[in-house]
C-alpha cells in the first residue's frame, strides 16, 4: 500500500489508524480530506478562475502601482512565461516584465491569455 508522506514534516513513515493517517515523527495526523482540500489549495487560479500554470503568458487586467517606480504597471501589459511560487503576502507569480525588471504579482490582477 502506497501511503503519502507527511504533509508537515513530509517522513515516509506515516500509518493509517480507520481513516486517519498519522506520522509517527511528528505526531500530525489528517485525513483523505484533508489532503485534499490541501491540493486543491495549491491550485493556482487567474482573476477568471483559470488555472496557472508554470510557462503560461498572462495579460495584467488593472494598472497596477510598482513600489519604487513613478509609472504604474499599465492595463493590457502581456507578461510572458509566468513562475508559479509559494505567495509571499499574496504575490504568488513570478516573472520579468520589460521595462521593469523581475517582480512579483498577484494572481488576482492577471488572467491567463
């Protein structure tokens, strides 16, 4: 039987108790629910609710303010192959836009072209 992993300290020891699965390491237990609303979690969506993913192009759907700069990022503005990443304060794509360099936006304020 293929167990998954721990989803707090990811050990490959973990056991199923009815329908919990507990990691002996760490003492976590969860459930098939569990994981998946974790997976579901992890989904990355655009302003539409299309799915991202890793290499697609997205189109920015509001001026956008950019700390630092005096120009605003401008509505309409095609950003090409997209980083999916782990959301620091909402910022859950990376990428390099001309004219700015690399930054971080939200997947709120783009939709998958």
């Amino acid at each position: 039987m293929n167990l998954p992993n721990c989803p707090k300290c990811n050990s490959e020891y973990t056991y199923e108790d009815s329908n919990l699965f507990i990691c002996p390491e760490c003492f976590h237990e969860w459930t098939r629910l569990d994981m998946e609303k974790m997976e579901e979690k992890s989904i990355i969506r655009d302003s539409v609710g299309n799915e991202l993913k890793d290499g697609d192009d997205v189109v920015v759907i509001k001026d956008l303010k950019v700390k630092g700069e005096s120009k605003p990022l401008k509505q309409g503005t095609k950003v090409k192959s997209i980083v999916l990443q782990e959301g620091f304060d909402g910022h859950d794509i990376g990428c390099k836009i001309p004219g700015f360099g690399p930054m971080n936006l939200k997947s709120e304020f783009v939709k998958k072209a």
